[in-house]
C-alpha cells in the first residue's frame, strides 16, 4: 500500500551500530520507501567467544559472543529525531537478546522486550535474557 504524498517524508537518519569493540553512529538520508543499507564494521573477528562488558555504574557482565561475528544490535534512531514515525526495522533475535541485555538505555529495553514478543516463542526468548 503506498503512502499518500501529503504523508511522505524524508532526511536524515541515524543509525547506531553496537559492535563487540564500540559503538559507532551511521548518518543516512532516506526517502519514505524501503531500502536496505550497507555499513562498514569496525570491529575485528574475536577468537575468544567471551566479551566482558563495563557499565557506566562499574557494573560488568560478561557474555558469549555468537561465534565469530561482531556486530551485537542495531538501533534505529536512537536519538527519537522521528520518535512518531513509523519505522520498521528486523534484526535476528539473538541481535535483540544482546540490546535487553546490554544497552542501558530503558526505550531501548522495550523496543527488544516488543521485538522479541512478536517473534514465535515470546516468554523463551525472554527467559534466556534472564
């Protein structure tokens, strides 16, 4: 279904790569049509599976990575520059697993807990984050 004209918008958008080794900000321009993006990855293939992460509170946890692959989450306008707008955004459910567990950011609690409540089995995937 497409969206009238009158309700069209485009700019600017960020998006925030979570990677094993930091956390890097991605600026798009985008149109009100779907599209894929690419991005680089910074951070390098671990040979260890473990990662000990520290909060700002000196807190730490430690977790398992998935294999060799780096990325952790992404989030979609983190910053809520179009908090209104509706945007769809997939990633696989472990990706949503790392966002519960390590972004201290509250909203970004709930876009993993809804995430993950609308994939096939909604109390196992939470029960693994605990």
């Amino acid at each position: 279904q497409e969206t009238p004209e009158n309700q069209r918008f485009s700019g600017s958008l960020c998006v925030r790569v979570n990677e094993s080794d930091g956390t890097y900000d991605h600026n798009i321009e985008f149109e009100d049509v779907p599209f894929c993006q690419d991005f680089d990855c910074f951070s390098r293939r671990r040979k260890s599976n473990k990662k000990k992460f520290v909060y700002s509170d000196k807190t730490d946890i430690s977790i398992d990575l998935v294999g060799e692959f780096p990325l952790l989450w992404i989030r979609v306008d983190p910053n809520f520059d179009y908090a209104p707008a509706n945007i769809l955004f997939r990633q696989p459910d472990w990706m949503w697993k790392f966002q519960l567990l390590l972004d201290r950011d509250v909203i970004a609690q709930y876009e993993a807990i809804h995430a993950l409540c609308t994939l096939n089995n909604c109390s196992q995937n939470l029960l693994d984050c605990l």
